[in-house]
C-alpha cells in the first residue's frame, strides 16, 4: 500500500466519502505521492520546486503503477516544477484514478467493483485485508502523515492557516523531522484553501446571476 491508497481507504472507511470534495482529495493524493516519491528516493525538492531524486526511473525506486506513473511524469529539466504547480497538475483527475484502481485490482481487495468515480462508497465494499488494516492502523495511531493528508482532504480536523488560533488535537508538522515533507504538507493544504476559495467565488457569481433573474 501507498500513502495514498492508505489516504483513500481512510476517507471509505470513515463514511466521510460525502462530505469530502474530489478537488481537495486529489490535491491530498497528489500529495501523498509526492510524499512517497520523495522518501522511495524518486524525487526530491530543491527548496520549492520538485527535482528528480537520486535515483534514476531505470532503477526500481518505486513498484506500485500510479506511483511509478507518477515518477515518469515528473518534469526533468529547468524550471523545474514548484510543488503546487504539481499538486495541480498530478491531482488532476487523480481520485477516479484511484476509484478505478481500487474496483479493478487485489491491491484494495474490494468485494465488488467499485463502479462510479463517486466517494460514496459502502466501506463494505472493502474486504478486510491486511493493506486495507495497514490504512486503519496508521489512521488509528495518528500518524503524522497520513493525519495531514487526510486533515486537508476533509477527513478529521483541519490545519488552521492562522498559527495563533487554536486547532484542536492538531499535530505539529516541524516534528516530522523532514522539511520536505513538511513543504509538501503545506502546499497541499495552501492548495486546498485555494479551491475552496475559487469555489466560494462560483457560488457568488451563481448566486447573484439567480438573483439578476428572479428580478426580471
């Protein structure tokens, strides 16, 4: 299992499936592959721009299909990409992606397939098997990670922006002891305060054309 397969399996598991939007949850899976690219040595971050790692894609660095996709499209030559930009372009579409995978393969043991790319899941359309107790394990325990993630894709408490208010039970991202990830993090979470935004602008301009055509 990958980070984000673990991230997807949580979201399931938790019955937030409809309370989540697909726009954050990619941004977060992007994210989370780009977490697992970073420690499989596949990539690396140069400050803010994602760079390839130390080892080359001919080496096995990563085996799973959408991480080793992932890998390939990492942009090799300068400029190279800043984080959000990947976020945005990686996420893209990035939970059907995942919903196709998890209906289709043994990885996600699912007993029946999951057919629509829709977070409406039944989480007993899982199996219980040992990747999907590895997913619940690390939520369980709180893994920092994982938390993040999911804290960003709407599962749990979120991040604040403003570090002076209070966030609850929230896990302090410096103790992770790895600034790259703690960029990765941020950017994800800086992403998603960004949708959110773009969409509170649609529904203003949805609501006020409404309102233009209730007055004719």
């Amino acid at each position: 299992m990958t980070t984000a397969r673990d991230l997807l399996v949580v979201v399931i598991d938790t019955r937030s499936g409809t309370s989540v939007e697909q726009g954050d949850l990619s941004l977060a899976l992007a994210g989370a592959e780009l977490i697992d690219l970073i420690d499989a040595g596949a990539a690396d971050l140069d400050e803010d721009r994602v760079v390839p790692g130390p080892k080359r894609e001919a080496e096995p660095a990563v085996e799973d299909p959408l991480l080793r996709q992932a890998a390939s499209s990492l942009v090799r030559r300068e400029p190279h990409e800043q984080v959000e930009d990947w976020l945005w372009r990686r996420g893209r579409d990035l939970v059907a992606a995942y919903l196709a995978e998890l209906g289709t393969t043994g990885s996600a043991a699912t007993r029946r397939r999951v057919r629509k790319p829709s977070l409406g899941i039944d989480p007993s359309a899982l199996a219980d098997s040992p990747a999907r107790r590895h997913a619940n394990d690390r939520w369980a325990a709180r893994e920092p990670v994982l938390t993040a993630l999911a804290a960003a894709a709407g599962v749990g408490a979120r991040y604040d922006k403003d570090p002076g208010e209070d966030s609850g039970d929230r896990d302090d991202l410096t103790d992770l002891g790895d600034d790259r990830i703690v960029t990765v993090l941020a950017a994800v979470n800086e992403a998603v305060v960004e949708l959110a935004g773009v969409r509170q602008r649609r529904a203003v301009e949805t609501a006020a054309f409404d309102n233009v055509w209730r007055a004719v």
